[in-house]
C-alpha cells in the first residue's frame, strides 16, 4: 500500500501560494478523522486526537525530503512531499524516556506562545505538564463515568431514539459506551487541575501536535473559565417577557466554538513555516471538514449509527467551519469575540449568517400535556429538535442532500414523549411520540411530512397506510398529510397551518387529537418557554463519552504513527 502524500503544497492550483490538501491527503485524513467524536463535552480531548493525527502527517510533511521518483510535479519553492505508508506490525507501546519527556514539557511554554500570538489570547499562567500512565488514565475514567449525568441522561433517553430509528431497536447503547471506554486516551488539558497530561506510553514526537490543540483550550480556560462558560445556564425569566434558552443547544453551540478553535490552530500549527494561516487559505477548512464525515474502516465508529458519528464530528467540523468563516472577520472576532458572544444554537454555528446578524431560533413551546395522556399514560421526555438533530435526523432518513436542505429549512422543532404504563408492551412499543416541526416555507413543510412517512417501513415491521380525517391539517382533505397503522399503534403526519408538521405516534387516537390540540393552541405562542434540554444534547455533552472518543482515536493515531516511513 502506497499513499502519496502532497500536503500543503503551493502553486499548480487555480489560487497559487495557497495550501491545498490533496485527494489523497484527504481520504487519509478521513480514515484518521472518522475515529470520530461524538458529542460534545468529551470533545476535549477527542478532535484533539485527530488533530494529532494531521499533525503528525504535517510534521513529517513538513521535515521529509522529497521523495524520488514518483514525485508529483514540483511547483513553486514550498515544496512537495511524498510519505509513504506501508503495512506493518500493530505497534507496541514506546514509552516515553525521561529526556524525551524533558523536552515535551518544556515545548509546552514554546507551543503556548506560539499559539498565543496565532490566537491573542493573553498567557496569564504557565501551563504544567504532567506524565500519565495507562492504569491513572483508567482511573480518570472510571471516576468520570461515574459523575457524569450526561452519560446516564443518554442512556434514558435510548429509547425515544430508537423509537425515532436514530439508533437501531437492538442497539446496545450501554455496551457501546462501555467499549468507547475501553480504548485508549490522547493527551488532555484537564480544566479541573489545570494540567496538560501526556501519555507515558506515547513518544514524544507523537503528543507534540497535540499540544496545539490541547493548549488552546488551555489559553480559552486562562481567558474565560472554560468550565463554566461551557454550561450555560437560562438566565431568570422576567416579569413579562420570556425568552428562550436551550442549555443544550447553547452548551453545544459553545462546544464547537471551543473545539473549532482548537482545530484553526492546528492547522495554523500545520502551515507553520509556510507563510500562511487558515485565515488566509479558508479552502483547507472545508477540505477538513469534509474529510471529516467521510468513511471510514474503523470498526467501533463504522458501527456506530449516524447519529452517534454525526454528532461527535460536529463541534470539530462544524465549529472549524463557524470559526474559519469568522475569521475572515478578524482574530478578535474568531476568537475572543466568539467567546464573549457565543452563538446560542446550532442553528448559529451552522449558519454564520444568523450569529452574525443575532438571529437565534424560537423554540417551540411544549404545554403541561399531563392531563391530556389521561391515566393510560405517564410523560416520559420532552425536548427540542435542533437544526443540528434535524439535518441528522434527515440524513437518517433520506439522504445527505435532503440533510442540507431540511437543515437549512428548519425554523423550529420540538418532541414529548410518553410512557404507556400497560406492562404487556415492552422496549419502543411502550412509547408514544409527539413532534412538532416547523419550516420556511410550505413547500418545505411538505418535503419533510414525506421523508418522514417513506421512512416508516424502516422503523416497523408492519406500516399500513390508512384513510384518517384529522382537523389539524392545513388542507380540508388532508392530501399533504400520511396516516399508518403500525404494529405499535397508529402513526399520523399531519401538514398543519404555518409551514409545520405535526407527527404522532403511538397514542390511540383519541389521545392523539387531544395531545395535538393541546400542542397546537400552545404554538405558536407569544410566550417561548424555555427549553432546558434537547433530545440529542447528551451526546455530545458528556465528558465521558467524548473522551471515550479522544481514546478511539489515539488509538488509531498508535497504528498510523509507526508505520508512516519516510523516504
Ligand atoms: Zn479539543
């Protein structure tokens, strides 16, 4: 197996002196990259992994003498480089030696400053580092697992995603999480301690690109308490008005803002030396971001569904993305500014246009429904439906085209989830869903009700279509909206007034038309009641579970590292 890798080269494109990634470079980087992170309070440690990983092959880039014969065209001074991979052994554990581990210490001031120049974030305080071993590692871990109300958050809410088919009806989410775990970790900022922690068992020249990204997050803690700034609370609602607020949204939304710093910097440490920023070659972001969620052959990450793949990519890719195209404003603006103002939803990270202009989403308003499940059931979840959650729900569905169009098309969305307390139904059948969307236009509204019907087949193994009259819908005849019987009672997708849909599923019809009623007087509302959690949210705001993926990923970093020959 050969790769030729032409990385950061200048010239022969159509924009000369800008780095481009090749081809090549980028189906390496997405094997590397799709090791993925899941959600998002994890993701200190995670993306860093993968970054590590594109530091590496920057790093050998960068210090390789051009390979013979089967260069690439040589373009102007910068030069080009050919690393070739070939197969070997699994590699062993190289502990680190004490001078090696002298020297990466003492680069931590050297990388600090660096980045604080790239970044302008002020050093208030030198950055101690400090050697882990595998057994200290797990013990973290462990102790991490334990505390973390994220992680079990997740595992409560397994069912209502499996009942929306965003995990599979037999997926084992519990065993999942626990073989995450079981993989190794990358070098960490602990925001508790204040310490960088290396690894003992990785050489030195494998955790200095980690640095980078590891310490940014440092300098972010330095500046703004990063700990604090990540869980953002709803302020106190006042008198008379309301607003909204997602914690969710909002702590995943900071999330990338935090993460995609890390990943400018990594880059800019990438193109140290070659005259140029991400500032000034945008182009790589996207390269980036896009290698990002391409395939893989990892299997722990290949077997994960979408939505867990989605999600742990997202503040790395995404907020890469969000921060690339601030910085085209300026370093303030991309960076001390992205914290002082942080982007309150996904719907701002996925579209600069609306953080730019302080356009947040109204969240959707779901009423006190309890006396409408009368005694058949119990509540069970509630939660909003997030542009992010939206376009992965639509790629589940359909397909990455539609994701983009549905994502940019939503204008709100919101789910209730019931229990039916009859003890003879057991796993989804036990659960009924409410889900009310919202969209730009009609046409949109329309699209959506279809995706979401042509994908029922997928979710039960019995869907008959039904004649049904419901009054919510838009239309007199009801013609835009779908109504199943499945094997886990009726299914409704009912297009209503205002460019919505609204889905229920699972109630006996009787309590569906009370529930929807209910809903539907409550929206739109004058009022927005504020929104505390989101259905997807503890995916990617578990630190368990992202540095779970921080391990899956320096794992992979262990095999590519030692079998990259230079020639
Ligand atoms: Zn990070």
């Amino acid at each position: 197996m050969q790769l030729l890798i032409r990385a950061f080269t200048a010239g022969d494109r159509s924009e000369p002196g800008i780095p481009v990634i090749s081809s090549r470079m980028q189906s390496f980087l997405s094997s590397v990259s799709k090791r993925g992170c899941l959600m998002y309070r994890i993701r200190r440690c995670c993306l860093a992994s993968v970054l590590l990983t594109l530091a590496s092959v920057a790093l050998f880039s960068q210090e390789a003498p051009p390979q013979k014969g089967t260069n690439p065209p040589k373009s102007s001074g910068k030069g080009d480089i050919g690393v070739q991979v070939q197969p070997a052994a699994p590699p062993a554990d190289k502990k680190i030696t004490p001078e090696e581990a002298r020297e990466l210490f003492a680069s931590i001031d050297d990388t600090l400053a660096w980045l604080s120049k790239d970044t302008g974030y002020a050093i208030r305080k030198k950055v101690v580092g400090e050697l882990a071993s595998r057994e200290q590692v797990a013990k973290y871990v462990d102790e991490k697992m334990n505390e973390d109300e994220d992680a079990k958050r997740l595992e409560r809410s397994e069912i209502v995603l499996k009942k929306f088919g965003l995990l599979p009806r037999e997926f084992n989410l519990h065993k999942f999480l626990i073989d995450l775990l079981q993989e190794q970790v990358a070098g960490y900022y602990d925001v508790k301690t204040k310490k960088m922690y290396l690894l003992d068992w990785l050489s030195a020249e494998a955790q200095k690109p980690v640095l980078a990204h590891e310490l940014t997050h440092a300098l972010q803690d330095q500046n703004f308490d990063l700990k604090s700034w990540e869980s953002p609370k709803a302020p106190k609602a006042g008198d008379k008005e309301e607003y909204t607020f997602d914690e969710d949204e909002a702590s995943t939304a900071r999330s990338a803002v935090a993460e995609g710093q890390g990943m400018v910097t990594l880059v800019d440490y990438m193109l140290r030396g070659s005259g140029t920023t991400l500032a000034q070659a945008p182009q790589v972001a996207d390269a980036m971001r896009k290698a990002m969620t391409s395939n893989s052959d990892y299997p722990l990450l290949d077997k994960a569904p979408l939505m867990i793949r989605e999600s742990l990519v997202f503040p790395y890719g995404d907020g890469l993305t969000f921060e690339s195209a601030l910085l085209q404003r300026g370093k303030d603006a991309a960076f001390s500014g992205a914290f002082r103002r942080p982007p309150q939803d996904t719907h701002e990270v996925m579209d600069v246009a609306a953080y730019l202009h302080n356009r947040p989403a109204q969240w959707m308003v779901i009423p006190d429904l309890r006396p409408e499940l009368g005694s058949k059931y119990a509540k069970y979840d509630e939660g909003s439906i997030g542009q992010l959650d939206t376009r992965i729900l639509a790629q589940q569905y359909a397909d990455e085209s539609a994701a983009k169009d549905m994502a940019e098309a939503w204008r709100g969305g919101a789910y209730y989830a019931a229990e039916n307390k009859d003890p003879r139904l057991t796993g989804t059948a036990r659960i009924g869903l409410l889900y009310l969307s919202r969209w730009d236009a009609d046409d949109s509204a329309d699209a959506f009700a279809k995706t979401y019907a042509d994908y029922l087949p997928q979710r039960y193994s019995s869907v008959k279509r039904v004649t049904h009259k419901d009054t919510a819908c838009a239309d007199s005849d009801c013609k835009s909206s779908y109504f199943f019987e499945t094997e886990e009672g009726p299914v409704s997708i009912v297009r209503i007034d205002g460019a919505g849909v609204l889905v229920c599923e699972g109630f006996d019809f009787d309590v569906a038309g009370r529930l929807e009623q209910k809903l539907l007087t409550a929206n739109p509302a004058k009022t927005v009641q504020v929104q505390l959690r989101s259905l997807m949210s503890p995916l990617r705001t578990s630190a368990v579970i992202q540095q779970a993926v921080g391990r899956m990923l320096v794992d992979n970093v262990e095999k590519v590292i030692p079998i990259m020959g230079i020639h």
